[in-house]
C-alpha cells in the first residue's frame, strides 16, 4: 500500500534525539509511506515512490 499526497509528513530522522535535538523533527511536504506486511518499507516524496513502486496498490491521503 502507497499513501500519498501527504501535505506533511513527520519523520524521526536520525534516530533518537535528546538534548538540544529535541523537537528537531523531519518535515517532508508532499511526502508518502508504501507499506507492505504490515511494515513501513520505504518513506520518501511522493513523486519519487510512485516511480519506485507503480504497481503498488495506492491510496490519496488527502
């Protein structure tokens, strides 16, 4: 499953954070999750996953 379209996405990139990274969240605008048993596989911009995986049923998150 792709959902895309997402006018934000939040990610927790770079791991665990502590101190003054706190707060320091990955914003991806137009972002998109495929998903597959269960598990997030890939997160990225929509464009980019929509040609990574176009056989993937897919959903607007709109």
């Amino acid at each position: 499953m792709l959902i895309h379209s997402s006018s934000q996405l939040l990610t927790l990139a770079g791991g665990p954070q502590r101190g003054r990274a706190l707060g320091a969240l990955g914003i991806l605008e137009n972002g998109a999750v495929v998903i597959r048993d269960e598990k997030i596989v890939a997160v990225g911009a929509t464009d980019e996953l929509r040609a990574a995986y176009p056989s993937v049923l897919s959903m607007d998150a709109l």
